[in-house]
C-alpha cells in the first residue's frame, strides 16, 4: 500500500486557512453566494437569519459579483471573509468551505475543487441560482418577511 505524502494532497488538507495564498483563499469559494444573501441578526440572542434577498450586485445566473473587487467601497456593509476573521466564521452557512476547513472538515463532492467544474454547487442546489430576489425590489423593513430555512 503507498503511502500518500503531504505534498500530494490537496493544499486545503495540509494547509491551516491562515497558511494559505490568496489565490488558495479565493479558490476555496465555491460561488454558491449564499454569502450574499442578506441577512437579519436577533439582537438578544446573535441568531443569524438568512433572507432570499440577495445583494443586488450579484449575478444571479453565474452567482458571482459584478463588483468583486470594489465591492466594500460600494456595499460598506459586504463581509470581506479574510484568515483573520476565521474565530467569527460561525454565521457562515455549514456548507461554505471557509468554515467546514477552519471546522477541521474535507470540502464536499460537488466543491469545485473536488469536482473539477463549477457547475456541481448549482447541480447540487447549494448555490442561490434561481431562488433569490435582489435586495432592492423589498425595502428594508419588511425584510423579516422574507427569512428562509434551505440555509443552514
């Protein structure tokens, strides 16, 4: 039986989050965008409720951001997920790879990284492709109308 060196596995198995290059960071994401989603936090007790309003930069089609690289200029409230934040990765849903690695968990089949295409995340109803309404067709107050339960 051969023995399978740290150098052959995947960098995310042998990497801590904080290890990893920025271009091993950003292909960790898996473009289900359930990061954009918006989201209502209860104030007594810090529960997290995920709403099917979604940012309204997304692109819904390919579920990626048309402005990625201004976004926190343009949307001050959009979380920048960086090594640092990695003790605050809680309210992240339990599908996205930031967590599950810095939970000390292997990425899942339909990950690209895993499967080699992009298609698996919407192929597995993770991503938010065709289930969500851009945030500025609801005004803000009735947001809590709109919490959903298919994010965990």
């Amino acid at each position: 039986m051969t023995q399978i060196t740290d150098s052959q596995k995947p960098f995310w198995k042998t990497k801590t989050l904080e290890q990893m290059s920025r271009d091993e960071w950003e292909s960790l994401c898996d473009g289900c965008a359930r990061c954009c989603l918006q989201k209502l936090e209860d104030e007594d007790t810090g529960d997290v409720y995920y709403t099917e309003l979604v940012c309204h930069y997304l692109q819904e089609d390919n579920c990626r951001c048309t402005i990625y690289e201004d976004r926190n200029n343009k949307v001050p409230n959009c979380i920048w997920l960086k090594p640092e934040h990695v003790p605050e990765f809680h309210w992240l849903p339990s599908t996205c790879a930031y967590r599950m690695i810095s939970e000390g968990k292997d990425l899942p089949e339909w990950h690209p990284l895993v499967s080699g295409t992009t298609e698996t995340v919407h192929l597995a109803g993770i991503s938010v492709k065709d289930r969500v309404i851009p945030d500025t067709r609801i005004p803000e107050k009735d947001w809590e109308e709109h919490v959903i339960n298919w994010v965990e």
